[in-house]
C-alpha cells in the first residue's frame, strides 16, 4: 500500500518547534517505526507531552471550536492546511532529552481530535482518550501497510475496534483522491445505519462538514455507499461539472456468492467484527488480487480484526492469528500467546489487561500487572457461574491468545474443573513436585525398555514433542514419550491398561492426525501393617502415568514405540479393530496377548452391530457415533 513517507510533521517538546521529516523508502519508515516507536501497551512511557496529541480535541469539547482565527485569513487557512497535512501524514513526536519518540498515524491522529464519539470515561460526547492501546493497534497497521502487508487483530471486547476503523475508513475517503474503500461483515447489523458502523460514519460526517473547514459533498449520500463528488455550474457557463476527489466508501455484507461480495479493485477493505466471519478466509482469495500491485508490493491493505465467536464462526480469524505470514499478515511478537510466556510470533493480540479502565495511569499507559491482579479477582467470581456462561466470559475477556480461542464455544466437559486442574498441575511443576521426562523409547543391550532422554539427541536430530493443536506445517511429527511414573517393580497383572490411537499411513504433510497412547493406572486400595498388627487401609488413585504422541514417516517406527510402552508397563491397550495397522503390528511381533480382546471390552458388546464381527480383538467404532458418545459420557462423569 503506498504510504506518504516525506515531509512528515515532526515536533519537538526540547524546542517547542515543528520541522518535518523524510524517509528514503517505505521499508525505511516501518523500520523507523519498529525500532523507535513500536512497543507492547505498558512499555511506551507516556508522559505530560501526550496531551498534545489530541489537544484541539479537548479544546473542541471545551470551547465548541477549533481555532480562533477568522475564516478567510490566511492564519485560518494555514491552520486548516497543517491540520490536514496531520491527518494524511500523521505526526511524529520527540523528546530529546529523554530520548523518546512516539509517532501518531493519520487515522489515529484523526480520530482522538476530529471524531467525536460518547466517552464512556468522560460520560459526554467528546473524544477519545490517548490510550496506549488503540495507539499501539493504529501503529502496528501502519507498519504493515508501510511493509505492503495486511493487519490482523485479535482483541479483548471493548477497546473501539469499531470507532478506530470507521474514522480510519473515513480519513482515506476525506482526504485521498479516487481511493476505493470497502467495509465487510458477515451481517448486515454490523455495517447498517441504524446500530452498525455506518452510525458513526454519519456521525463523524456531519462534525466534519459542521465545524472544520474540510466540507465534502457526496452523490451517493447515504447508506450503504458514498461518494465524494458533487455537481456545479461551471463559472461563467450554463455548463454542470462534477467535482470532488471521487473517493467512494461501500458496505457490504458478505453473501453465499463470496467472488461476487468482495470483487472489484480497492486501496482499504476493512472486515468489521472479524470474530464472526466464518467466510473470511475465502473472501480473502479474491480481495488479495484487488489489491495486489505486484508479488511484493501492494496498491492497498486489508485489515480484519475482533473478539472471538463460537466454533464455526471465528476458525478464519484464529488462522489467520495463528499463521498470519501464510496469508500476507504482518507478524509480531508477543509475551501473551499462551501461559508459558515466551515471546511467540502471531498477528496483534490485545489481552483484557492492556488499557482496562481501572488499569490506566492518567497519561494512557497500561498497568498491566495491576490489570492482571484485578483479572485474577474476576476469575474468582466468574468461576461461579454455569459453564456455558463461563465459556462467555472467558472467550471475551482473554488473559492469552490461547484461552481465547479454547473457550470460544461452551464444551461438552466442565471447563471449569478441567481449567483448576490444569492450573494445579502447572503449580505442581513449578514446585518441583511433577516430574516429567520425554524422549523416545529404545531397548538397551540388556534387553530392557528405557527412555533416551530428549537431551541426548543431537541438535539436528532432537525429535520436537507435539502440541495441541498440532501445527499441520510442523515438518518433524515424530513428537515424543512422557513418562509421569515409572511402572512398579513388580507389576500385578491388571494394573496398568492402555488406550490407542492408530493412524494408517506414515508421512502426512496435510494432515494432523497423529499416533496416541495414553497408559493409564487402575486405583487400588493399599493395605498396610502396624507394628501392634493392625492393619491401616488406604485407597490410591487412578492416573495417568505415561503416553505418546506423534507420527513418523514410516508407521512401523511410532507402532513401535506405543509397542515399547505397552511392554514396558505390561498394559492391555484398548485398540479400534476398524483402524487395524497397530494391532497387526503387535500380533506380528508376537504381542498379541497386549491387546484386549473383544470380550475382554463388555462396554461395546451392543454397539458392535456391523464391522469386522468375526475379529478377536480390539473395540468397533462406527461411524454412527455411539461409542465414541458413551466414552465421552463416562469421561464427563468421572471428571465431575
């Protein structure tokens, strides 16, 4: 997307002067950006200065007025010129003294000084306060556009998404000639006149017109298309010409027909409410081409960003986060991907707490471990209510990308327990008390089955274990052993049994299926002797205690190592007789008797009513559901 790089206005709080500065190139000025500019929400430093970014803001909804000056000197009309000039460049600002320098974008700039909205702080029609975060957001946009990339956000609820792209969408049409600007959305409400985005645009409208010196008349006028264009007399003649930059500004919501929504050349498409936009990903097929110059370059960008909806609805959205270089989305880092905190590349994620109302210093600047304290006494209230409405609450109010897209659609488990869990076991590990080990097994030259610990393995061959969800593009699947608890001494028959996943087919580039064990350990009671003879009973747990997960090239290799762990727990595994490469690798290798039989599984004896009958071993799982839901139902109540 071309973006102006030259003669930006740029002013010093040292000297209290304006000088303007150039860049050579668009990759220059996002580098400029990058390296001095663009930071995380809580780490940008916002001083007294920042009530110069939007001081004719605050004068406006102080005095009604922008200016003193009298329309038609020329002090009024430099003023309206420079303003303009900020609202197309945007401005960058330096403190030297302190070596900062921040940079407001066009439509930023544009938006907190010349668009008014309700402020919910303020509780009065005003405009918005500087806050790191929708800074942070316009920022990052900018950037990608410098690099010709498109932007993607995912974000908490209410951090006007909406208000920053409707005045962005405006800025381009008020000011640009001949740019084509689009709106999408999956629903109509979200783009209409009436409690959609193109509220606000009339709004903002009728500001502009009413009270700066930038009038613009449109033909179309109204909902859902305008046009910056207007007829005249031409002086002197009987003659009608049309003038004005001809920009247009369309909203359309998408139809069933995606080629036919979408199509047609553009310089900004924007998709509202990106969360719900089950279509997204299609759409984008052909709104690339429309804006593609060439196979690096850019004559527009296209932005889609929300908060998450259920399931169906927001998969586009998480691809796009997840894997934003595959689909021209700018990458960036951030600390809040998942739990364990690692600086983690993805699309622009805004957590609940950057900018929270009760977590802002009064210069904008996030507190962020304050935000983090008052989400964690939220949590406590909100684990109280039903699970349906806690999957809400969390979906909506996401601490990491993670929990945002986990709990985007209520589960069939209670979330709640599973959640507590998880969190006890994380403590457990921190505390030293949750061993585990991971590698691959192998058979020592004493014929024993022992773990190669991941550390062993060199550098090029460390096989990497599998996450959830596993990454189809992940090249090594080959994935690894965890072992939770060694097995006993002197295992009694029955005490440990297994449950298997096969797959079919080895290499899969396409495909994230993988090979699954889980060894499991049967509760017991245990009964021990007092020295006065007596005996003292007590009763263990069941729990896992080991598993694999992943998938070589050659099938043979993870059949083995699920082999391996049956022998090395002396478990009796559960196996799909319809999926039956594991079971034929066991029986092969001599290993039958590690594979239960269908008699042995009484749970499926009235769901086998076809397959393979006449096979000793293994569970049926048709293709009617059944096992697999009466599975599921002993899962649940065993986890409540």
């Amino acid at each position: 997307m071309k973006v102006y790089i030259n003669n930006i206005p740029t002013y010093s709080f040292v000297s209290k002067k304006w000088t303007t500065t150039s860049f050579e190139t668009q990759e220059e000025f996002a580098t400029f950006l990058l390296n001095n500019c663009f930071k995380e929400p809580g780490e940008y430093e916002f001083d007294k200065n920042v009530f110069e970014f939007n001081k004719l803001g605050e004068r406006f909804t102080k005095l009604g007025n922008y200016t003193d000056y009298a329309p038609g000197t020329p002090e009024y009309n430099e003023f309206w010129d420079n303003e303009k000039l900020k609202c197309r460049l945007g401005v960058i600002w330096k403190n030297e003294d302190l070596n900062k320098i921040w940079y407001t974008t066009r439509d930023y700039y544009f938006l907190i000084n010349f668009c008014p909205i309700k402020n919910k702080e303020k509780g009065i029609e005003s405009f918005m306060t500087v806050r790191d975060v929708q800074y942070h957001m316009m920022m990052y946009e900018k950037i990608a556009e410098a690099m010709h990339k498109h932007s993607v956000c995912l974000k908490k609820r209410q951090m006007a998404f909406s208000v920053c792209h409707t005045a962005k969408c405006l800025n381009f049409l008020w000011f640009e000639n001949k740019n084509t600007i689009k709106i999408f959305a999956s629903n109509e409400g979200y783009l209409n006149s009436v409690n959609g985005c193109w509220k606000m645009i009339d709004g903002y409208r009728n500001h502009l017109n009413q009270f700066t010196d930038w009038e613009r008349i449109f033909s179309p006028t109204e909902y859902p298309e305008l046009k910056q264009i207007e007829k005249v007399q031409k002086p002197g003649s009987k003659q009608w010409i049309t003038i004005g930059n001809e920009s247009t500004l369309n909203a359309k919501p998408i139809g069933k027909d995606v080629a036919k929504s979408v199509g047609g050349a553009g310089d900004f498409y924007w998709w509202e409410e990106g969360g719900v936009a089950k279509m997204a990903d299609e759409a984008l097929m052909y709104i690339d081409p429309a804006l593609e110059v060439s196979s690096t370059e850019r004559s527009g960008s296209f932005c889609i960003g929300g908060s998450v909806g259920d399931l169906e609805q927001c998969k586009p959205l998480q691809d796009f986060m997840e894997k934003p270089s595959i689909y021209n989305f700018l990458p960036t880092k951030s600390k809040w991907i998942n739990e364990d905190g690692i600086e983690t590349e993805a699309g622009l994620f805004i957590p609940t707490q950057y900018g929270m109302p009760e977590a802002v210093d009064e210069f904008g600047n996030s507190l962020v471990e304050k935000g983090l304290e008052i989400l964690a006494k939220l949590e406590i209230e909100w684990q109280k209510l039903p699970a349906d409405k806690y999957a809400i609450k969390k979906s909506q109010n996401p601490k990491t990308m993670a929990e945002a897209f986990a709990w985007r659609k209520a589960a069939f488990f209670n979330t709640q327990r599973i959640e507590r869990r998880q969190k006890t076991i994380k403590l457990l590990q921190e505390q030293g008390d949750w061993e585990e080990k991971k590698g691959l097994l192998e058979i020592n030259n004493k014929g024993e089955i022992v773990l190669k610990p991941l550390s062993s393995f060199s550098d090029y061959d460390r096989p990497t274990p599998m996450e959830y969800p596993v990454k189809v593009e992940q090249i090594d699947k080959r994935g690894c052993v965890t072992i939770y608890e060694e097995p006993e001494d002197d295992v009694q028959p029955g005490t440990y049994f297994g449950g298997v996943d096969s797959v079919e087919v080895g290499i899969s580039t396409t495909s994230n299926s993988l090979f699954s064990i889980y060894i499991y350990k049967r509760g017991c009671r245990i009964i021990k002797t007092k020295g006065d003879g007596s005996k003292e009973i007590t009763y263990e747990r069941g729990k896992l205690v080991a598993s694999y997960n992943g998938r070589f090239n050659n099938p043979k290799d993870h059949n083995e190592q699920g082999l391996l762990l049956l022998r090395k727990y002396k478990a009796l595994a559960a196996c799909e007789r319809n999926r039956p490469n594991f079971i034929n690798y066991c029986r092969d290798k001599g290993f039958s008797y590690l594979i239960a039989r269908k008699s042995e599984l009484p749970f499926d004896k009235d769901l086998d009513a076809t397959g393979t009958r006449n096979d000793e071993y293994g569970v049926y799982s048709g293709n009617d559901g059944k096992l697999l839901q009466r599975i599921k139902q002993a899962t649940y109540e065993y986890i409540d």
